[in-house]
C-alpha cells in the first residue's frame, strides 16, 4: 500500500511538471516568415514519405489508464497536411487536448529524440519535444508515450 501512494505522488507530480513545461508552447510557436527559403535536406526522402494529408482517427493516452484510454477523433475531421518543404498545416476541430490547434508549424526529422539515443525515428513539429513515429503509405503513429504523453494514430486521405 506504501508503495502504491509513493507511485501515485509521484505519478502526480510529473503529470504536473510535464503541464507546467508546455504551458508555454503558445509562446514558442515558430512564425513561418517565407517558407519558400526552406533548404531540402540531402536525404528528403522521409519528406516525400510523409507529404499529403492525414486525418486523425484517435489519440490514445496511456499515461491516465491502464489498459490506454482511447479518444475517437474521427468526427472531427482534423486533418494534418504535411509539405515536403517543411510546413504542417493542421485545419479542422482542433483542441489543444487532443492535438495541434488550427494553424501552420514548422516539421523536421530528428536524429536523437532523447538527446542521448541516436536513434533516427524522431518528428519535431515547432521545435517541440520530438516523438517517436511511424510510418507506412496508408497509416502514421506520432508516439509522444514515451515521454508519458499520447499517441496519436493517422490514415492518409491525400
């Protein structure tokens, strides 16, 4: 039982450490001043990969429940259009709960989500903390779980 309450203010507490770091992405959201100045990378092959328009169909969050606690975002046609020149254009009934809200954010590939992995999986948008992703022609998972946050799953409609 003692072990059980030490896991649970624990559990709080980050929950509210994580709440208070990205209470400020608003402020730190990235004009983007002239797309067009975007300089493709040497390997823009995950750009072309990931180019198109992707409708969110669920965000799962794992952090709150055990087994996860699965949001049904399919009625609210949030779409996600990714460009290859970097820029994510997010239109639809966006909530901040579930997800980016309406608007355009910068997108790059990452090598190291962790500062310390190296490993090559890793999607910043807005120079946020980058995920984890997956990726295939017809679905995208963006994993932010690892870092007790959600992940949210995508089919491509473009």
């Amino acid at each position: 039982m003692k072990h059980l309450l030490k896991l649970l203010i624990f559990s709080l507490l980050l929950i509210i450490a994580v709440t208070a770091c990205n209470s400020n992405q608003k402020e730190d959201d990235i004009p983007i001043d002239n797309p067009e100045e975007f300089i493709e990378p040497a390997d823009s092959t995950l750009y072309k990969l990931i180019s198109g328009k992707w409708q969110l169909m669920e965000v799962r969050a794992s952090f709150v429940s055990n087994p996860p606690f699965v949001y049904d975002c399919s009625e609210y046609n949030i779409v996600y259009e990714f460009k290859t020149n970097g820029v994510l254009i997010v239109s639809g009934e966006t909530d901040e709960s579930i997800g980016y809200t309406a608007g355009e954010y910068t997108y790059s590939f990452v090598d190291d989500v962790f500062g310390w992995l190296h490993l090559p999986w890793g999607l910043q948008i807005n120079n946020y903390s980058p995920s984890w992703y997956n990726i295939s022609s017809e679905e995208l998972i963006i994993d932010y779980s690892p870092l007790d946050g959600s992940t949210s799953c995508f089919i491509r409609i473009d």
